[in-house]
C-alpha cells in the first residue's frame, strides 16, 4: 500500500512542477522578436535592445531585461498575449 502512496505523490509532485515549468511567466526571446521589430521600423541591433546581457544564452535560465524589455514583458501581460511582439517596440513611451 506504501508503494502506491508513494508513486501518487511522484507523479502529483511531477505533474504540478511541469504545470509550473510549462505556465511560468519567463518568456523567452528570440530573434523572430528583433525582426518584427526591425519590420515595424525599430532599430533594434542586438539583444542588448531589450536585455542586460549582451547574448543571453537558453541554458543561463532567466535572462535580466533592461527597461524595454520589462515594458515588453508589461504589454505581453497586459494585452493578455501568449508571446512578445517585436511590432510593440513601436508604442515604447521612452524613445
């Protein structure tokens, strides 16, 4: 009985962290982001544009994201949309 208790809890315990690791709210950049700003007519050269780090690399986890990319983050919230759009950089306040 022990046995099934256990494997219950494994699986509950597996199944909220990958609810939790597939619904967090870390997005991830990408360079889609850098041409649909580019096409809207942002000069955003490189991720510096939006983040700290020069090249954030996948593996790092987090990524720190200078003021653009915490507006960005903001809109993606407010507008309630699954992934950031580049176009947005467009509507940035602080030019």
């Amino acid at each position: 009985m022990s046995k099934t208790g256990s494997r219950l809890g494994s699986l509950i315990a597996l199944l909220g962290w990958s609810g939790w690791m597939a619904f967090s709210a870390i997005s991830t950049a990408s360079l889609d982001i850098q041409k649909q700003a580019k096409a809207a007519g942002v000069d955003a050269k490189n991720c510096q544009y939006c983040h700290v780090d020069k090249l954030p690399k996948k593996e790092a986890g987090k990524h720190d994201s200078n003021d653009v990319g915490k507006w960005l983050i903001a809109e993606k919230d407010k507008k309630g949309a699954k992934a950031v759009d580049g176009a947005w950089l467009k509507d940035y306040p602080k030019k």
